[in-house]
C-alpha cells in the first residue's frame, strides 16, 4: 500500500517538472513554486473560457441594428433588372415609390400585396414607413425588387426579424433573369419556323 502511494507521488512529481518545462511563463513558475499543479491548471481553464466567449461577444455586436442619423435603416433589393433602393423607418404604413404613392404607382392589387408581404410575415403592417426609388425592369419586376429591399431593411432595422423573414424566402435574391437570344434562334429556345418546301 505505502509502494502504491509512494509511486504516485513521485509520478505526481514527474507530471510537475514536465509541465513546468513546456511552460516558461511567469504565472507557471508561481504555480509550481507554490506546490499547487491543481492552481496552474485552473487559470489555463478560465483563460480557455475566456477566449470561447470572445467570438460570442462579438456575434452579438454583429446583430445591432444599423440606424442612420435621420432615424432610417438603408438597403438595396433585386428582381430581374430592377433595382430598388430602400428606406424605411418607423411610422403610420405609407409606401411612396420613385415620389408617388404606391397606389399610384403600382395600381395592380397584386402588385401592393407583394410590397406588403414582408411586413405580414414580420408582424408589423402599417408600423414603418417605406421611401423608395425603382429603377429597370417593368412592374412586376419593380415590386419584387421593392420586396427584397424593404426584407432586408427590416433586418437591419430590427435584426430579431431575421428568422422569420428568412424562413419566408424574402431575404433571398431571386437570381431568375430573362434567359439570352442564341444565334440561330428567334429567341433563347424558340426556333425559326420550319419549312419543309
């Protein structure tokens, strides 16, 4: 029983130079003149902890929402060739495209659901108001780049939005564009007629 205890000791010891030979640091010579191995080991863990918790720290600042001085949250969206860009910022729900209201502007029923898609799937009809400019494309196209735009503010405004905007598919840009005329072709696919005499 006393070889047991003794063998122990001495591999205890053994384990104490190794490592204070790995580590010249000054905090590791403290600890092994103390006698305390038990010490040197913990500081090593609540460094590790410390550094895990980094990267935490900064995903949080990652996610704070982007204000502008005058209160706005900026952001461009896509469709097709259209190309919107996009203010919002807290208010009573009016959408004012290119200067006009979107009444106006795009008069199909359709056309205003999709604007407002984002804002259903978010909870929050008619508490921003919406100031953009359009350009390209024609209005179905318009509207969907309008779409795109007012998701992605909304994240940036309110980044707790993002899960539920993203699950819509409303963040995602809809790479599906007019597929290009190939010589030889009247246009992408279809062929010239055929005659057979």
């Amino acid at each position: 029983m006393a070889d047991e205890i003794n063998a122990i000791a001495e591999a205890l010891k053994e384990a104490e130079a190794a490592k204070a030979a790995e580590a010249d640091t000054p905090e590791t010579t403290k600890a092994s003149d103390s006698g305390a191995g038990d010490a040197k080991v913990t500081n090593v863990a609540l460094d590790t902890g410390s550094a895990e918790r980094a990267p935490a720290d900064q995903e949080i600042a990652a996610v704070e929402p982007k204000i502008d001085e005058h209160g706005r949250s900026y952001a461009t969206g896509k469709r097709k060739d259209a190309v919107a860009r996009v203010w919002i910022k807290p208010g009573s729900g009016r959408i004012e495209v290119n200067g006009r209201d979107v009444e106006t502007y795009f008069a199909r029923p359709v056309l205003r659901m999709i604007l407002a898609q984002p804002f259903e799937a978010a909870e929050r009809k008619n508490q921003y108001d919406v100031k953009c400019t359009v350009k390209g494309g024609g209005l179905s196209g318009q509207a969907g780049a309008v779409r795109h735009g007012i998701s992605k503010a909304l994240t940036l405004y309110e980044p707790s939005l993002r899960p539920a905007l993203k699950s819509g598919g409303f963040l995602t840009r809809d790479s599906r564009v007019v597929e290009r005329k190939k010589y030889g072709r009247r246009k992408a696919r279809r062929s010239f007629q055929f005659s057979k005499r």
